[in-house]
C-alpha cells in the first residue's frame, strides 16, 4: 500500500497539494482556479472524483482562491475553522463547511486528517498530517518559524512538503520594502532556506523517502540555490523542488521505500535530486 502525492502549485500566486491512496484523496488548500485544479490533476491521470475533501490552513488567498468554486462543483465538504472562513470572505455552502479542531483526527475513508497550530500572520494558522495505516505526509509551509508542534510531526514523516521559502541573502538585497522584509522574517511570515535545512538536518526520520521543497519566493530565492544547500545533506532523501508555475509529478509513498542513490534530473519541469 502507498499513498500518492504531488504538489499542483505552490507559491505565493497559489498553493495546493494533493494527498491520496487508491480509493480517496484530500486537498490541502485549493488556491489555484478550479479550472487549473483540474487541468493538471487530468495531465498527471488523478481523477476529480477520487477527491473527497478539502483542508484550509488559513485564509490568505492564495490558499483560497479557487476554494468556492471548486468545492460547490464538485460538492466536496471544507474543513476549515470559524475564524478562517469568516476572515477569508469566504461564500461557502453551509451543507458542505466542517468545522475542525487542532490535534482532532477527521476520517476521510482511510485517510486520517490532523491539524495543529504553526507560527504565521493569520488569523487561525494550521498545518497538517495525514495518514493512512503506517504512512505519514506532512504539509508545513506559511510557517515563520520552527515549534515544538512542527518538529514533533516532521520525525514522523515518510514524506513532506517543506516551506523553504527565501535566501537570505537574496532577501536583504532585493527590491521589498523593509517592513515586507520584515513580515517574511520576523518570525510569523515563512521559512528560510537555511530554517528549513537546520530542521532537515536536525530532525528528518531515518525513513524519509521524499521532501518537497516548497513555497519558494520567486523574487528571493532560486530552485538551484536551495537544491544546492539541501544536496550535501539529502543522504538517501530524494528532493525535490515543487514548482509555482506547473505541477509537481506523482510520488508513491510507502513505509517500506528505499529511495534511490541521489541523483540530479528535471522532475515536470523542475529541478530535482
């Protein structure tokens, strides 16, 4: 058994990854049109109809912007907390809104869903794990900084998508004005590249086969950059960089994969290793 997962976008133009087993499949944020969703779930054969719900970290629109229309389409409940809703103007169909608590398993078919808080400039910010029997994917990104929660669930996961979100360096010379510098590092905006790898290096499981790289800035980081940083440290991980720009391919999870020798390719248009 495995679960199958990929990224269809994630950046600040839209985010939303794509968790699921043979039967069933959730969402985690749905901030690129419906009509995107669906073309690139057809280009990497994922049948619409395999997904059964929808799980909001928190209001920004970039998490949000194709949630309406995807979800009354389709008739797909939304998990998603009061205040996210009601701070994201949200006009979701009362039959399809499900409240959730942090810490709180919600089933969807074999899937179990977990959310728990994370550092960042929203109203009520989660982020989640899902599992299915042995199998757990995380996806922690929007996160200004490591917690206690973020590195308790990072060491149980056979896969994950990662926020590595800018440089630095890149940062401090580029174009932002000082108070957005100031919002993407100050502690409840995004993970740096190096936050990121300390916390790989740190804290990644023995039987973490994939890290997916994620929410990269287009304006303060770079694909190569960062696949740079990580290679050294990747041992038999394989990394990869999800895209803002076209969707990641599928990677099957199982708790019995042994990941290949560590190899720089393209994977759909990305960088990988």
């Amino acid at each position: 058994m495995s679960l199958q997962i990929t990224s269809l976008n994630s950046g600040s133009n839209g985010n939303c990854y794509y968790v699921g087993n043979a039967k069933e499949a959730v969402l985690i944020d749905a901030g690129i049109s419906c009509r995107e969703t669906e073309r690139r779930m057809k280009r990497l054969g994922l049948r619409m109809d395999s997904v059964k719900a929808i799980f909001i970290s928190h209001e920004h629109s970039d998490h949000i912007r194709g949630l309406e229309v995807l979800s009354r389409k389709y008739s797909l409940p939304v998990y998603i907390t009061e205040n996210t809703m009601h701070h994201g103007n949200l006009n979701l169909d009362a039959l399809y809104v499900r409240r959730f608590d942090e810490y709180a398993p919600i089933s969807v078919g074999d899937l179990s869903v977990t959310a728990f808080p994370k550092f960042h400039d929203a109203i009520e910010p989660r982020s989640f794990m899902i599992s299915c029997q042995d199998i757990r994917i995380g996806v922690f990104t929007d996160i200004g900084a490591p917690c206690d929660h973020l590195i308790r669930h990072f060491q149980q996961c056979h896969a994950a998508f990662l926020e590595a979100n800018y440089d630095e360096q890149m940062l401090e010379k580029g174009r932002y004005p000082f108070y957005l510098k100031k919002r993407i590092r100050g502690g409840k905006g995004h993970l740096s590249n190096t936050q990121a790898l300390e916390l790989f290096k740190a804290h990644k499981p023995p039987f973490m086969s994939h890290l997916l790289l994620s929410h990269l800035s287009r304006d303060n980081n770079n694909p190569e950059l960062v696949l740079e940083l990580f290679r050294p440290h990747a041992g038999r991980t394989q990394v990869i960089v999800a895209s803002r720009d076209v969707e990641t391919a599928v990677y099957h999870i199982s708790s019995n994969y042994q990941p290949p020798a560590p190899k720089v390719e393209y994977v759909q248009g990305q960088l990988a290793f």
